[in-house]
C-alpha cells in the first residue's frame, strides 16, 4: 500500500529519478517548452516553480541553490535574468501542461510543459525555423534543377 506517499517514483531508482527530474528542470527553463510524457510533466512542475521562486528571490542565496540543482551555468543565467522577472507580479503557477496524445510505440500519454508568457519567444523560435527551412528547400530544388539541366546537356552532347 501507498498511502500518504506523494511523488511520482517513475520507474527508476532515487538516483536515477533525480537526475531525469534535474534534466527536465533544466530543459525547460532553458527552452520555455519541453515534450514529455504527463507523469514526468507532473512531478517536474514543483521543482521548476520552485527554481522560479528562487530566481523571483534574486539573491546570492537563491542563485546558488539554483546552481546546486541546475545542471549548466547557462540555465541559472537564463532563470535569473530572463525568466523570473516575466513573474514579478504572479503568485506562482508558472507553467502549462497541455495533452498531446499518446507514444505510437507504448502509448504512452505525452505532454508539453511551457512556461507561461514564452509564446512571444516561441513564435520567433518557430519563425526562425521555418525561414532556415525555406531556405534549404529552395537551394535543394536549385541543386536539382542544375543537375536536371546538366543531365539534359551530358544527353544532347552524346546525341551529337
């Protein structure tokens, strides 16, 4: 029996389970948004508004727990000088979790976690990508004109 257990135990060991949760912290405060599966979005949503409130704290207290937890300096410089201060007037609930269906392999059910007020920084994320794209697929369909027409060319040249 499990009663008065909290915590997701995820299937994995004590160790093992804390790195996983570290590593989604960190991946969320460094990318604003993160596909997993809905447990592990779940037991993930404390600890990240947890590292918020530190980062709202803004002391050298706060910024040296948050690099004991944290697993890169980059994601501790983001927490406090980007994402904290969007949640100076907000009491906590940092985070969405929307549903997006199920694994094809298991079925298991996945889920976005995103930090509220990132869609700004999401579109020029989708933006930016779909320009990169654009431009990729217009120098491949110009790569494969040019060979079309050196294929034609290499033919006319034998036919002659």
């Amino acid at each position: 029996m499990r009663h008065r257990n909290a915590g997701f135990k995820l299937g994995r060991n004590t160790s093992h389970r804390r790195a996983l949760l570290r590593n989604l912290t960190t991946s969320v405060i460094l990318e604003d948004r993160v596909e997993t599966t809905l447990t592990k979005a779940k037991a993930v949503r404390p600890l990240v508004e947890k590292m918020i409130t530190l980062g709202k704290n803004g002391d050298l207290h706060s910024r040296r727990q948050a690099l004991a937890f944290l697993m890169t300096d980059q994601s501790v410089d983001r927490l406090f000088d980007t994402v904290a201060p969007r949640y100076t007037d907000r009491q906590g609930g940092y985070l969405r979790i929307i549903h997006t269906g199920f694994r094809k392999g298991d079925g298991g059910e996945k889920a976005f976690i995103e930090l509220l007020g990132a869609e700004k920084q999401l579109d020029a994320k989708r933006q930016k990508r779909d320009e990169v794209k654009a431009k990729k697929r217009a120098d491949l369909e110009k790569q494969m004109e040019e060979a079309k027409q050196q294929e034609v060319e290499e033919v006319k040249e034998e036919a002659a």
